[in-house]
C-alpha cells in the first residue's frame, strides 16, 4: 500500500482494494471524524501526529493483530 500511495495513487482507491474490513472496502478507508479517545493508543498517536493530507506509516496494534495505515484529512 505504501509503495503505490508515494507512485501517487489515490489513497480511498488503494484502501478500498487492500483492506480485509468490509466497512473499509465501503467506504475507502475512509473512518470518518474521531476523537482521540476513540482508538486504540497507537493507533491515536499516529493518526493526530500528522498534518492534513500527511500518510502514516503502518501502525502495529493489538486489534486482530493488524497493521493500520492512517491519512489525516482535515486540521
């Protein structure tokens, strides 16, 4: 995933193609507004460290053993 969103490709598109969540598949990746008390701890960290449009890189959380890729939208 990493390697095609620096190629440029849209991040809602590639989300929706490499996500196993069918609500991710849904909707791009896209989570919608959330607070920071709303995730898990690394999860939350990443996320709220970036700047708007700015891609994490994976974050490994204890949620099914996943790894999580996160794009801050908005300020």
């Amino acid at each position: 995933m990493i390697a095609r969103l620096k190629k440029g490709e849209d991040f809602a598109k590639v989300a929706g193609e490499v996500t196993e969540d069918p609500s991710g598949k849904a909707n791009g990746g896209d989570l919608g507004y959330f607070t920071k008390d709303q995730m898990v701890p690394e999860f939350a960290e990443a996320a709220f460290k970036l700047d708007a449009g700015q891609i994490s890189d994976p974050v490994k959380t204890a949620i099914r053993l996943a790894r999580h890729q996160s794009r801050r939208q908005t300020q």
